[in-house]
C-alpha cells in the first residue's frame, strides 16, 4: 500500500466488521474498525486467540484441528465474542501468559464455566502460542551458494 508518498507492505486479516488487522517485521497496527475475527464451520468446539499470529501458530502446530475460531484481534474485543461463544460446549483459550490474558481466560470461566479450557498450559515458559512456535522452530540456514 502507499501512505504520504511511500510504498508499505503487511499481511492483513479481515475481522467481521471488514476491518484489518496488519503486520510486518516492523509494525503492528489495524484498518479500521477492530472486531473479532470469527471462524465457524459448524464445529462444537471453538478456539479464541488472542491474535491472528497465534492463530496461524497453531494452524502451524496442528491444534486447530477442524474446530471453529475465533480470533479477538485484541482482548479488548472480548465482549464482542461472547455471543458466539455462547453456541459453544468446549471452549479452548490460547491466550496469552499474562495479565491481560489472565483477566480474558477469569472473564470467560466466569461466564461460561467449566466449559472453558486454559490452553496456555502447553506454553507456560513462554509469552504466547507464537513464542512457543518459534522456541521450537530450527532456523533455516541459507540455501544461497556464493
């Protein structure tokens, strides 16, 4: 995209409200306006993230495993997903390791019970499911001859 004269790049993941959310190595930051990002295939069991990067982590890690999302793009949105999430019989959180994502994971237990599962147990030395991906990920060596 080009902004005041220069040409930028990100990825970007749509929200249900048409809204971005964008990434590069350099920047982190949203088109306008924020919302969920909401996965559903029918499923009854759903995954929340916090973000789309630790979504794509465990589509990566194989944790998805066919179950509908949803992605908050922010825990701030968290009141925005419990409507849907109400459908749900398991509910599985890879929120992040701390206190905002504590809060989001007590909010949702509350709400919701014994229904909600605290997935952030499979990373507990870690700040989130990406870190954890990363951690355990080899770094490539080049493949370029010179």
């Amino acid at each position: 995209y080009r902004l005041h004269g220069k040409d930028y790049y990100a990825i970007g993941f749509e929200n249900n409200a048409h809204g971005f959310e964008l990434r590069n190595p350099y920047w982190k930051g949203a088109y306008p306006p924020k919302c969920i990002t909401h996965i559903a295939n029918g499923n009854a069991r759903c995954n929340v993230f916090e973000g789309f990067i630790d979504f794509l982590s465990a589509e990566k890690l194989g944790y998805n495993d066919g179950n509908d999302t949803i992605v908050l793009n922010s825990v701030s949105n968290l009141g925005k997903a419990l409507t849907p999430l109400s459908d749900y019989s398991v509910i599985s959180c890879y929120l992040d390791n701390d206190d905002a994502g504590r809060a989001a994971l007590a909010k949702l237990r509350k709400e919701f019970g014994d229904r909600v599962a605290d997935k952030s147990t499979l990373y507990p030395d870690h700040k989130d499911l990406n870190d954890y991906l990363v951690s355990i990920t080899p770094i490539q060596k080049s493949k370029l001859k010179f």
